[in-house]
C-alpha cells in the first residue's frame, strides 16, 4: 500500500440538515488532513435525503477552501449524468483554485432512481453506453481539447482521471485506458478480486500511468471496543435496509439490538454487502487492515465511515489512520 484516502458521502443525520452535514465534512477533511490521509473523495448521489453531496465539484471547493495540502477528488462523478464538457470546467475550475490537489474519478452508474436519471439527463441510459468515448472526451478537454473545442477553466491541466467500478467492466476500460482503477468493495464485493486481477493482467501503460495503479473502498467503524464498533456500525446497516424497502432517508441513530435493524433476511443481505468493513477495536480493526492488504496488494486503500455521530466518525478514521500509517512504516 502506498497511500490510504477518505470516502466522505457529507452524511445527513436524522433530525440535522445538509448545512450541518456539509460543514461535518469540512471538519472531517481537516482532521483527516492531519491525520495523515493523502485525499478526500466525496461521491455524487441524487435525491438522497441522507446524502448532501450531490453537487460533488461545489461541495469539495467548499471542503478544499478549508483545507491546506489534502488532495480532493469525485469517487466519484457520475458521467452519464453530464456532458463531459461541464465536468471539464467545474474540475478545471477547482484545479486552477488548488492546484495540484485535485483528482476525478468517474463512474458509469447514476448514482440514484430511474425516475431522477431521466430528470438529471433525458438520455442517461444512451450517455452510459456511450461511457468509455466521453471518459476520453473528458481527458481530451484536460490536454489539447476535443474537436476543436477547449474547456475554460480545464485545457491543459492534467486533472488526473480515475476509473471506478463495481464490476468488471470499469477493470477493463480502466486498463484499456492506462487509468489508475478504484473497486467500490465497501458496498459491493462480490467481485473485488476478480476487478483486480482482470486489470492488472489487461493494464495498458501510459504516459501518466506506466504502471497500473489500483485502490479498493472498504467501510471502518472503529471505537473503543469491538461491542461499540458494531454499535456504530448499525445506523449504516439501517440505511442501507431503509434503502432496499424503497424507504431512503436521513442516517438513523445506531441500536444495540440487531432484531431493531431488520429481519434475519435483510440482515443477511446487508451484512453480505458491507462484508468488506473493518469493525471494533484499534486492535481488531488493525488485524483487519493489514489481512485485507495482504489479500488485495492494493496500492491505495480508501476507507469510509458512514457514522451518525460526527465526533464518533472523526475518532472512527483516526483509529483507522493510526493502524495504517503503522503498517506503512512497517512496509
């Protein structure tokens, strides 16, 4: 591993407003800024009552105006949702802000409802077939420009690109493309290891990317004990329960009785989705790391902590920093 980052999804908690989520967000950044995390992914979702980072390019300007030397980054922007010119602007914007500080990862998926994809854009489901050209066209308009078009802010910045996935198809465009790769396992495993063999064995050196470089999410809630590890850990096992019924919403304070969460089958299928979480005590939560790097190589590991309370979620990345930035010392 070479570096670890930070997913934030600016968390909206039950009885709180996107305001005070955004704000939350900024404060984490800072911590993690110090904490020793080398970026701040933050990931477009639409109507999403719990989420508040829809307007992914404002909100990490908001994040990076509070910040010093973290990097920012979309995990990610979801693409078919816009015309690769408009992301080339806002990304080119904030590049000319903070210079190198900013990466965009980008996504096939929507990132919300069928009924919000069309309302977003009225050929969402053409766009997406048409991913792997607008990538291109994306990285076109941070070099020279496209079909004699340049984006202003954005020509000529380099804004690095990533590829995200939950599946194989991202592996393969990512290597097809030289692009660094980042597997989305902490909600989504089922093919985590089979993404990264695919693309490192397909990896097409680049000029920016002779080799391949791959990170993969996983999800942290990490306390004093393992008991209230889990304990943190069930407002994101009720969202995600909360989801799946058709019923999203704001994040729920945790339980400590898992039969309040769901029934054995919900539960089943939600403990099956966030299989790859690193839950409990410093020390549980190190042994965990350090068997999941051992399994992936991974270059990058980005951890993310869906936690109700903000200073709970604070301490929860900074047990997961200390375990890491240990493990790099070691290596």
């Amino acid at each position: 591993m070479k570096a670890f980052s930070l997913l934030d999804l600016a968390p909206v908690t039950e009885g709180s407003t996107c305001r005070q989520a955004l704000l939350n967000s900024r404060d984490l950044a800072r911590h993690a800024e110090q904490q020793g995390y080398k970026r701040f992914w933050m990931a477009e979702h639409h109507n999403a009552s719990g989420i508040a980072s829809a307007a992914t390019a404002v909100a990490l300007g908001f994040v990076a105006e509070g910040t010093s030397a973290i990097r920012i980054g979309a995990a990610g922007v979801m693409l078919p949702n816009h015309s690769p010119l408009v992301i080339a602007e806002q990304f080119g914007t904030l590049a000319s802000l903070y210079p190198g500080r900013v990466d965009l990862g980008l996504g096939r998926a929507p990132g919300t409802d069928g009924k919000t994809m069309h309302a977003l854009r009225r050929d969402n489901l053409a766009a997406a077939e048409r991913f792997p050209q607008d990538v291109q066209e994306l990285r076109d308009y941070f070099d020279q420009g496209h079909d004699g078009i340049k984006a202003v802010p954005g020509h000529g910045l380099q804004v690095p690109l990533w590829i995200l996935g939950s599946s194989l198809f991202g592996a393969q465009l990512a290597a097809w493309l030289g692009l660094p790769y980042l597997f989305a396992s902490h909600f989504a495993p089922d093919h985590l290891q089979t993404a990264l063999k695919v693309y490192r064995e397909q990896y097409q050196p680049s000029v920016r990317h002779p080799e391949p470089y791959a990170g993969a999410a996983v999800n942290v809630f990490a306390a004093d004990t393992d008991a209230e590890g889990r304990y943190l850990m069930s407002s994101m096992q009720q969202q995600f329960i909360a989801l799946r019924r058709g019923e999203p919403g704001p994040l729920k304070p945790p339980v400590r009785n898992e039969a309040d969460i769901g029934s054995n089958a919900e539960l089943a299928q939600v403990n099956h989705a966030l299989r790859e979480s690193a839950v409990g005590s410093p020390a549980t939560v190190q042994a965990w790391l350090q068997q999941f790097l051992a399994q992936t190589q991974v270059d990058e590991l980005i951890l993310t902590s869906h936690v109700y309370d903000h200073q709970a979620r604070i301490k929860s990345f900074g047990i997961a920093a200390q375990a890491l930035g240990k493990f790099l010392l070691v290596k």
